[in-house]
C-alpha cells in the first residue's frame, strides 16, 4: 500500500523592500535628522547663552565686590594674553583684547586677585569654542585672548583711562558685553590681512542670528540687545 502524497510546502522568501519603499525610509529618515539637527543646534545655543549670562552675572559681583574694596572699577586691559595690560605702555593697535582686537577688554587682574576663580569667565563661552587656534598680533597668545569680555572703562570711574562719571549705579551706560565693535568696524576687518574679521556677535535665532549680544549694564543687570547697541530686538523685555 502506498503512503497518500503530502503536498511540499513551498518555502517562502522573504518580500525585499521596493525601490520606491526604500526613498521613503531614506527620506523619513533624512527629515528626522535634519529636524534633530536643528533642535540640537538651538539646545547648544540656548545653552551657551544661559553660560553666558550666568559668566556676567558672576563679572558683575566681582566688580561690585573690587569697587566695595577700592572705591572705584578696575582700569581696563589694552592688550590681549593672560595677564594685566593696563598701563600706558600695552597700546598695540589692533592686539587689544575684545571685539576681536579693538577694544578695551575686562581686566584681568580680577584673576590674579582672585575675584574671578576661573579664566573662562572672561569669556564669551561661544568665543571660546570658536576660536581656539591662531594667534594674537603680539605675544603669540591663543587668538581666543582678542575675544576677552569687552569693559568700558571710559564710560565709568575705573581708576584710568579716560575717568568717566562715576555714577555706577546709574543703569544708563555698559560695563561688560560681548562684543561691541562689529568685524567690519574693527582694525582687523582691513588694517592686518593675517588676522581675519571672521567674528560675528554671538546670539540670536532666525531673523536675529549672529546679531545679539549680552550686555551688563551699571545697574548690573543682564540684558540682550541688538550688537553694538542699546538698543532691545523686539519680542524682548
């Protein structure tokens, strides 16, 4: 007697993905990582702007703590590099320590007197991440040092350098920001072709990207304004 037949079961491939399926899922894809690109730069953004502020909060007791002990604001630096400039002596056009080589930078001696306990504070934390190579014009220091907190010394009685009111308190002038001078106002946009104007202010989002700045005023509050002014972008308090 024969076995009854049973019927082979056909193996079953696997269906592979069509050629249409497959730029869908590469396009799905594409638009999630572009959208998490996105998000990711405005959370580093956003989280550097919060050091920032918190940097001169931390700049502004220092300067009320000098000013309690000697009566007056620290003069200003005039030369970039880890050390105090402020004599008479540190004029080098175009190697001063903020807006990127012209302007008076936050002294240094807040450091070694111990006011400040870390030198990243004297600097914008987005400066410091984007100029970690190159040089200063004199000294050779890391370029970064031409980003230094820009101080305005003539604006205030600091102890030197063109005196000021000395209304502190006021409210109505800067002390600390940024920036201050833009790139194509600075000495290097055009007076030292070897030290590129490649700085830009360094917040904002959208319409406003690359165009704020912080700015402690004498008051010693914090605020966002439109770079190299005082004036406030809108949607802003």
């Amino acid at each position: 007697m024969n076995p009854p037949h049973i019927p082979r079961l056909r193996s079953r491939r696997p269906r592979a993905f069509t050629l249409i399926e497959l730029l869908i899922c590469v396009a799905i894809i594409s638009i999630l990582a572009a959208i998490g690109v996105v998000n990711l730069r405005r959370a580093t953004e956003r989280a550097m702007k919060s050091a920032d502020a918190a940097n001169l909060h931390t700049i502004a007791t220092a300067l009320q703590t000098y000013y309690v002990d000697y009566g007056t604001l620290p003069p200003a630096d005039r030369e970039a590099g880890p050390f105090q400039s402020h004599h008479r002596s540190f004029v080098a056009t175009g190697n001063g320590p903020a807006a990127g080589g012209s302007w008076d930078g936050l002294p240094w001696l807040l450091v070694d007197l111990k006011y400040l306990t870390d030198p990243r504070t004297m600097f914008t934390p987005k400066y410091l991440k984007l100029y970690p190579g190159g040089s200063t014009i004199r000294g050779g220091h890391a370029r970064y040092h031409n980003f230094r907190y820009a101080y305005n010394s003539a604006g205030l009685s600091s102890g030197g350098h063109g005196g000021g009111s000395g209304n502190v308190m006021s409210g109505r002038v800067w002390i600390v920001r940024n920036l201050w001078v833009a790139a194509n106002h600075g000495w290097y946009a055009d007076q030292f072709p070897n030290a590129p104007a490649d700085y830009q202010y360094p917040f904002g989002e959208g319409e406003w990207e690359d165009k704020l700045e912080h700015v402690l005023y004498s008051d010693m509050a914090v605020k966002t304004v439109i770079g190299g002014t005082d004036t406030f972008p809108e949607g802003q308090p």
